[in-house]
C-alpha cells in the first residue's frame, strides 16, 4: 500500500548576507604583535631567513609589561650566511617600528654555524618588547 507522505525540512535561519559595501572583500584576521615581530626580523634577515621557531612569554616588571620574543632563523647556503652574519651585526642597533611596542633589547643568544658545501647558521634572537602607553 502506498501512502502520500510529506516530508518537511528545517534548515538553519539564513545568514545575513553581507553589505554590498563588503561583498568582494576578503577576510584578513588582525595581526598580532608576534605577527610583526616575525615579520621585522625576516625583513631585517632580508627574506633570506626561514623561520625555525618563535616563543613569546609575557614579561613585567614593576613599571613595565611586555614581551620576551626567542626566534630562531635558519640561513641555509653561503649567500643566506653572508646575510646572516649582517643581521647578527645588525640586530643589537636596529630601529625596529612595531606599533604600540618599543624594542628595549634585542641580542643574539646563539649561533650554530655549519661549514662546507652544505653551509648552513641558525641564528637565536631574543627580542625584549614594552607596551607603549
């Protein structure tokens, strides 16, 4: 025996659509304080660095608050090296333009150089960053 059966579906309420003045764009998350330390040692690496690693602790003392920044690069073949040896000299001087942050130190904590046909130095920089009030 067939019966007529009528299925009703319920989908969730529409999102809203958005404005026509936001059609088109892309989503760009907020970039981080991290985000553009990251991005000033890679430049002051002159994009001949990669990023091995990046630890940020938070960091006070009893008139300031901010962050500690460990990165390590690797500057992989004899070109990318003779850029590192720059950065290493460069690093302790350098006029960093982070917004809302001051760079009260930065220094090279380590330095692992490799030799001979596959030249290679990974480089550890510490970065001392105070909230600008």
């Amino acid at each position: 025996m067939l019966t007529n059966t009528m299925l009703e579906t319920k989908s969730a309420d529409p999102v809203d659509a958005p404005s026509p003045a936001l059609r088109g764009r892309r989503y760009r998350p907020k970039r981080t304080t991290a985000d553009r330390v990251r991005e000033a040692l890679l430049m002051l690496a002159e994009g001949r660095a990669s990023l091995l690693s990046h630890e940020e602790k938070a960091w006070s003392s009893i008139t300031f608050t901010g962050t500690r920044h460990e990165m390590m690069l690797d500057f992989d073949g004899a070109e990318a090296v003779a850029v590192g040896e720059e950065f290493i000299a460069n690093l302790p001087d350098h006029e960093f333009r982070i917004p809302g942050q001051l760079v009260a130190d930065a220094t090279v904590r380590e330095v692992e150089h490799r030799f001979g046909e596959d030249e290679r130095m990974v480089v550890t920089a510490e970065l001392l960053l105070l909230e600008e009030s």
